[in-house]
C-alpha cells in the first residue's frame, strides 16, 4: 500500500530543492555544500528534513517520491 500524501499541504522552499535537485544527481553532502556555499550540516539538515516532508528514509525514495508528487520534474 503507497502513502497518500497531500501534496498541497507540502511546502519545499528554495533552498530544500535545490539541495533536492543536487541529491538526484548524486553529488554527496560535501559536494552539495561547495556548489550552494553552505556547510555540510546545512546540506544534511536540509536533508532530513525533506525526509520528514516527503514521509520517506532512503535517498533513492526520497527522489522517487519528489518526482511521483511532481516536486521535480524530468
């Protein structure tokens, strides 16, 4: 059974997705961190919460759900 998520309630601010749009394609934290000028902490911060927001634990969920809600696109 798939978790229903209301995407309207969702808000990814600036920074969530461009951390989002950085992790699909596969840069690490560190890498992350370099391209937005922010420590890795930051980065990882920003991760879990995504996490949170989008009710996933993996990395490989985390970017299969931002695309099945529609937050990325291809």
């Amino acid at each position: 059974m798939e978790n229903k998520i209301n995407t309207t309630q969702i808000h990814i601010s600036k920074r969530e997705r461009q951390v989002l749009e950085y992790i699909a394609e596969g840069l690490t934290s560190r890498e992350i961190s370099a391209e937005l000028g922010i420590s890795v902490g930051t980065v990882e911060s920003h991760r879990k919460t995504l996490f949170a927001k989008l009710h996933v634990t993996n990395m490989a969920s985390l970017v299969h759900r931002s695309y099945q809600m529609g937050i990325m696109r291809v």
